[in-house]
C-alpha cells in the first residue's frame, strides 16, 4: 500500500477546490495532493449540456492566477454590450490549463484524477483509484480541504425524482442536441437557470413558443446582467450595489425588500403576473429575458410526479401529453444545499460561500486566509459562511454576510489588498473609477446607507426566522 505525506489534501478538482488551491500554493510553501474521482478538473462542467455558458462574465471566474478568456465585451448576440461569457468547453479547457501549467508546474501540486476519497481510518485519510482499486494512505500534515461540500447535481448525472413510463420520451437538456426527428412539441421540466438556457436554445434553433411547454412549479427572482459587469462597466455593478443597500436600509420587512428590489431592477420576475417564491441567483439579459416570456405556456401546478404516454401528473393536476412529446429534465438540484458549518475547524477546511453569487472567489479567500493567518477563531471571525440560495428569503442572510464581510475585509489592509489584486473579485478596481460621475454617486449612496442596512438587516432576519418557527 502506497503511503503518502502532504500538507494538504484537497478532496474535489471543481471551481472551488481549483480556486482554493491555485491561491494556497502561490501564498505559501504547502505541498498538496488533489483528490478527483472525474477524469480531469473542472468538476460539474465537464457533465454540461453542449449549450452551457458562464451566467456570469469569465473575467471574474475561475482562478486568480490565470485569466479566464480575453476580458472582451461581446459585441453581437444576447450578451452584446456585456463582457464575454466561456462556454462549458472553454473552462474545462482552462482548469486543465490550469492544472498542467500552473499547479503541476509549480511542484507543489499532485494530482490523483480519477480517485474516490473514501475517508480518514485513524491517523491517515484513504483514497482509492477507481480503475484499479489500489488503496492509497495519506498522512496530512495540516489540513484535509472538502472542496465537495456544495457539489453539484446535474441532469445528465442526477436522477429524476418523477416516474417515467417505458414509451413517454424524456431527455436531458444533453440529449436535446442530438435528436434525429422532430418532435411534436417539447415540455420542460424544471423553474432553474438549466431550464431558461434549455428554452432559450430551442427558440435560438427555430422551435417556435407555441411548441414550448414550461413546467414551472415556483417562479424564481432572476438578476439583470447590466448589473454584473467587472472592469470597464464596474460604475454599472456599483450603480446595483448601492441600489440593494438602499433597499435593505429602507425596507420595514422582507416583503417590503423585495419590492423595493423589484422597483429599482435588482430583481426582476420571469412574469409580471407571478410573485417570485425562489432565488439561486439566476442572471438574464434583458434580450434572453424578453424571448422567455414569449413562451406562453406555462404550467403551474406543482412538480411532476409521473410522465406517461397521454398524460402528466403533477402534485396539482395533470396535463395532456403525447407520444411525440420531448419531454427535458431541468429538475436537479444545482448546488448542493448543505447547512452551514465552520469554514475552520481542527485538521479540517470546508470551502463554503463566503459571498453570495461568487463561489471561486469565496474559494481563493478562503486559501488565502489558510495561508496567511494563524489561528482558527480568527480565520472563522474572517470568514463567515454565507447560506446556500433557495427560497427567495434565504437571500436576505445572504446579503447580510455578504456586506457584513465586505465591511471588515475592507478594514483589514492585508486582505483588502490582496482582495485588489484578485481577477475574482467583482468589485476590483473601483478606485480607477473615482473620476466618473456615476462611480460618485453610487459609491456615496453605499457608504451612507451600508450601516443603516446592515442594522435593518439584521431586524429583517429576525423576522424572518420568528415566521420560521410560528
Ligand atoms: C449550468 C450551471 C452554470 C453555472 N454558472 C455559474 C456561473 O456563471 N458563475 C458561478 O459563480 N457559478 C455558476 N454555477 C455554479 C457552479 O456550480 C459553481 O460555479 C462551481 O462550478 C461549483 O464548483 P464546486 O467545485 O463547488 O462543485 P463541483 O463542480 O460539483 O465539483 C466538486 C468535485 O468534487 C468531486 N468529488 C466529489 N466527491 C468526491 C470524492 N469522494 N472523492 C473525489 N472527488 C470527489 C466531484 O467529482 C467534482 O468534480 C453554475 C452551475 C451550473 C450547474
């Protein structure tokens, strides 16, 4: 049996171990071993459907220490005007880039693709190689990183949780694209950000509305990419920052914040006529958002529970189908929900949201304060995990850690400088605005209203978890 000795094992090659890691290995000396049961790093991207694309821009995505595409606004399709967005292919591509030319480069780095983490058995942790089943014990010196702790769930590896018969046809948004017959209408299963991507490719590929069927049990908040933009257009992002710090610094109660959200374009419906019951933090633009809401049908009368050949039964009713219906699973989960725990704990890091919607860049903060701090109770103070986005109320938490942390970082000049060198984060580069009008006002309204939100927000929360348990 193979014995090995690090200081660090890092259990998962996705966004957030790959982030983790690449700022470990550049701010100290560790050495560590990568533990992957996929082939190759990337995690969830390397299962996409061909379609996929970053909701985000890639100038914030990633690793800190290699750019993720050329930082260009695209100028022709839905993403005209906003900076350009790597599709699936492009960053599985990079993170083995990454993997090859950085990190193994580095000589700090060993990477066991293809390895199952199993668990620690006394002092030592286990991994096995799935094509050989030889067991391999490492002796961690510092810490065992769970970089799986927010895996995710994708169509074409997760399960449906609704019955299928033999003949009714369904799909994953995977197989859409290599369907040989046309079909006599597509229904798509599923209220999440999978399911608009899958709906605005049928309409890019000529299906009309018409022959669009959405299975939407709760409508979603979704963001605008206006405000999601990095470098040049950053006035835009902080122009949205400070919108949602009025908002939270106004709102007499949750409902009052989502208004007050609605009302200044941070959050925006699928449907005029439907109240939003979910946030993950989907992001459209305004185009990809217009062409949704020419799909008419829309059913609402809960999950499905069983597919036939003639008919859908939801938990609300039922609907007609037909033999020559495609029916396209857009139903798993996403990122895995699991509770809170300490970012920090003995022998162990479990990288978490630190800020809501950036999870590399959560991930390369978190190594960066495994690298530079010493103590755990200051690291936790540090870094407080965000919760995972579900329903729509659970944001508003998230926001609260989020400008909670924003506040102290920013007080603390090793990691606000670091956070100013960072690709990953968002915010970079605001003071290479100051001269622009729109930067000052946005950037005046946040400093004046960011205490008075972080007071209300946290009555907000109070509220909400007194109706959590009435
Ligand atoms: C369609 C889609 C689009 C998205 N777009 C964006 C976006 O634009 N911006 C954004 O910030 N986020 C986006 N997300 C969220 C996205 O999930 C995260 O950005 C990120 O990729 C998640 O990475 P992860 O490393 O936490 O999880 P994963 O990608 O799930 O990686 C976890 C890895 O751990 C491995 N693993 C698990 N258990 C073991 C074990 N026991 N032993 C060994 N290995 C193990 C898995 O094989 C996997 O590779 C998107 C998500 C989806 C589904």
């Amino acid at each position: 049996m193979r014995v090995l000795d690090v200081d660090y094992l890092v259990v998962g090659a996705g966004a957030s171990g790959m982030a983790f890691t690449d700022t470990l290995v550049t701010e100290s000396g560790a050495n560590v071993l990568m533990v992957e049961r996929r082939h190759r790093p990337g995690g969830h991207w390397n299962d996409g459907y061909p379609f996929v694309r970053l909701h985000q821009p890639s100038a914030y995505y990633g690793v800190n220490s290699r750019p993720l595409g050329r930082d260009s606004i695209d100028q022709l399709g839905p993403n005209s005007g906003f900076y350009e967005r790597a599709s699936g292919a492009e960053v599985c591509d990079y993170y083995q880039r990454v993997l090859d030319e950085d990190l193994l480069a580095s000589s700090q780095v060993r990477f066991y693709g293809m390895h199952d983490y199993v668990g620690r058995m006394s002092a030592e942790h286990q991994v096995v190689n799935r094509l050989t089943g030889e067991v391999t014990n490492v002796r961690v010196r510092h810490k065992l990183v769970d970089a799986t702790y927010l895996e995710t769930s994708l169509p074409s590896t997760h399960a449906p949780s609704f019955d299928v018969e033999s003949n009714a046809r369904l799909v994953t948004p995977n197989e859409l694209v290599g369907l040989t017959r046309p079909a006599s209408g597509y229904t798509v299963i599923g209220a999440g950000k999978t399911s608009m991507d899958t709906c605005n490719w049928l309409l890019d590929n000529g299906v009309p509305p018409e022959a669009i069927r959405w299975i939407r049990p709760r409508d979603p908040w979704t963001l605008d990419r206006f405000f999601w933009q990095p470098l040049a257009l950053l006035p835009w992002l902080m122009e949205g920052v400070s919108r949602q710090v009025e908002a939270a610094a106004e709102a007499a109660d949750p409902a009052d914040l989502f208004g007050r959200l609605e009302a200044c374009g941070q959050f925006i419906r699928l449907d005029p006529e439907v109240r939003p019951a979910t946030f993950r933090g989907a992001i459209l633009s305004a185009v990809e958002r217009e062409r949704l809401g020419q799909i008419e049908n829309v059913v609402r009368q809960g999950r499905v529970l069983r597919i036939g050949t003639d008919e859908i039964v939801l938990k609300e009713g039922s609907i007609p189908t037909d033999g020559g219906q495609v029916h396209v699973d857009c139903t798993a989960a996403g990122l895995n929900r699991a509770p809170i725990r300490p970012v920090f704990e003995p022998g162990r890091v479990t990288l978490q949201w630190l800020q809501w919607g950036v999870l590399p860049f959560s991930a390369a903060l978190i190594g960066f304060i495994e690298a530079t701090r010493d103590s755990d109770t200051d690291k936790n103070w540090l870094c407080p995990p965000s919760p995972p986005l579900g329903e729509a109320a659970h944001w508003v938490r998230a926001l609260d850690v989020t400008l909670r942390s924003q506040v102290t970082w920013q007080s603390d000049p090793e990691i606000a400088g670091w956070m100013e060198r960072s690709r990953l984060n968002v915010a970079r580069g605001v003071s290479e605005h100051v001269d622009d009008p729109r930067m000052q006002s946005a950037l005046g309204r946040y400093l004046a209203n960011v205490q008075p939100a972080l007071a209300n927000l946290e009555q907000l929360c109070k509220q909400l978890e007194a109706l959590a348990t009435t």
